[in-house]
C-alpha cells in the first residue's frame, strides 16, 4: 500500500468519526426536546381517551334529560349527534392547543377558508338545514311511515341524524336520505293519522250478478275484526273495463293492521267468490270476423 493510498484512508475514517461524533452531538443536543415532546404526545393521549369518556358522560346526561322532558325521539337523535360532532371538535382543537401548535393561527387559517369550504359542503350544510326543518316542522317523526315521492323510497323513519335520515323497509333493508332531499320534495306520510283508509279493486264478469257481488263485498268488510264498524264501508263500482266490472270497495283501519288487513280481505273476497260462482275474468278481446260474399 502506498502512502498516497494511505494517507486517503486515514481521511475517510477521520470523516466518518468526525460525522458520527456530530451525529452523537445531535442526538444528545435533541434528547430533551424529544423526551419533551414524548411527554406531550403522552398527555395528549391520556387527554383523548379521558375526553372520550367525558363526551360520553355528557352525552348520556342530554339524552336522559331529553327522555324525561319527553321530547321526540328525532330531536332526542338529531341533538345528540350534534352534540358529538362539537365535542370531539372541541377536543381535538384543545389537543392540537396542548402539543404547540398556533390555534391563532389556525383559527385564523379557517376563518379565511371559511368561503372555500362553506361552497365545497354546500350540500352537507344544505343537509343540516333540512334536519333542522325537519325538528321544527315534524312533517313525520321516528316511528313513521313515510313514501319519498321523487325517488320513490319508502319506509318506517329510524334515525333523523344531522346530515340524513335512516329508513327501514319492510324487507328489512336500510335507505339512507339526506335530509335536504326529504325537505325540498314532496312526501307521503303515511302514518301520520292513527287510522288510514284502505282502498281496494275486484273484478267481476259481465255477466255476474252486480248486486250480489256488491253485497258479499260489504258482508266480508263488515265480518273483518280490523275494519271500523264506525266509520263509512262503501263498495261501488269503479270503472265499467274493456272486459270486466271493477268494484271499488273502502274501509278504515288502524295503521298498524293496515297491510295484514288488505292480504286478508284479499283472499277472503277470492276465496267466497270462488264457492258463489263469481268469475273474476281474465282479460279479454272478442274479434268479430266478416266474410267477403
């Protein structure tokens, strides 16, 4: 080995000690800083997790006081979720305070995005406003049945959150709308009366006798346990059709029996029709046919 060659290996290891000593310097310089740091992140959290449990124990608190003022089970829901979203809010800006970061600074940030973002949750905010409508309107309430007109969703109301709210359909299957969808259509609510008319549609044949149709109708209504012996039953008919008689009939139910009743009135009318020879007709086109003479 020359001693060029050596010389150029006791510089390179001279460096080396030379940036690990630096190195070692930065560490020991930056251990408190670090140690300091950990701390913060520790506190913030503890901070966190005892804030959890405090938002759930204020959050308990408002329900229960919302539950023994008997307030609507939708402004019980719709209250709570705003009350969430605040304080963990309100938490995690407190924690961002507590690990050093400028909160003027953001607030300020914030304060001039304020436009940029109010435009980018324009929807969400035109949402919150329909929640809002809907707390102070009560165009239905949890617990009803509501058919939404424009896309033609329905089902029984299970949550009014904040941005949307939650439908069980029948077949058990869940719809979520936003709100400002439901406040700026029309909807149907069908629930909204303790009773509700039901109206139903039997075909009979031309040739059946009209009035025995007519009066075994009414006697199936009148016999039904479900229909308001109190209120109007009317059977009429509805329409004279290309190939048979349509027989409107209508009655008052509860809400609740609304839908077994239909189904059982249904068969019942089918079934007593069948053992008094009253065809109910499939439709039909008669064609006459002229010979050339």
């Amino acid at each position: 080995m020359t001693a060029e060659t050596t010389n150029e290996v006791v510089e390179v290891t001279q460096d080396t000690v030379e940036e690990m000593n630096r190195f070692a310097q930065y560490l020991q310089d930056s251990i408190p800083s670090l140690i300091a740091f950990g701390i913060k992140v520790l506190i913030a959290l503890v901070v966190f997790f005892i804030g959890r449990l405090v938002i759930q124990w204020i959050r308990k608190i408002v329900r229960r006081s919302l539950e023994r003022s008997k307030a609507d089970k939708g402004v019980e829901q719709f209250v709570d979720s705003f009350l969430r979203a605040g304080l963990y809010c309100l938490l995690i800006f407190s924690i961002a305070a507590k690990l050093g970061i400028d909160t003027t600074s953001v607030a300020a940030l914030l304060a001039s995005g304020g436009v940029a973002i109010g435009l980018a949750l324009q929807g969400s905010l035109s949402n919150f406003a329909g929640g809002v409508l809907i707390l102070l309107l009560k165009p239905f309430e949890v617990g009803d049945y509501i058919i939404e007109d424009t896309n033609k969703n329905e089902g029984t109301v299970k949550e009014i959150q904040i941005f949307y709210t939650k439908l069980s359909t029948i077949d058990n299957k869940t719809i979520v709308i936003p709100n400002g969808m439901l406040t700026n259509s029309s909807l149907t609510n069908a629930t909204a009366k303790a009773e509700r008319r039901l109206d139903l549609r039997v075909s009979i044949a031309y040739e059946v006798d009209l009035r025995k149709a007519k009066a075994l109708v009414e006697e199936i209504l009148r016999r039904d346990a479900c229909v308001k012996k109190d209120d109007e039953i009317n059977v009429f008919v509805d329409e004279l059709a290309d190939s048979a008689v349509i027989l409107g009939a209508r009655a008052w139910v509860s809400n609740e029996e609304f839908w077994p009743t239909r189904w059982r009135l249904l068969e019942t009318i089918k079934l007593t029709f069948d053992e008094e020879g009253i065809a109910i007709p499939y439709p039909q086109m008669t064609v006459h046919h002229v010979e050339n003479v």
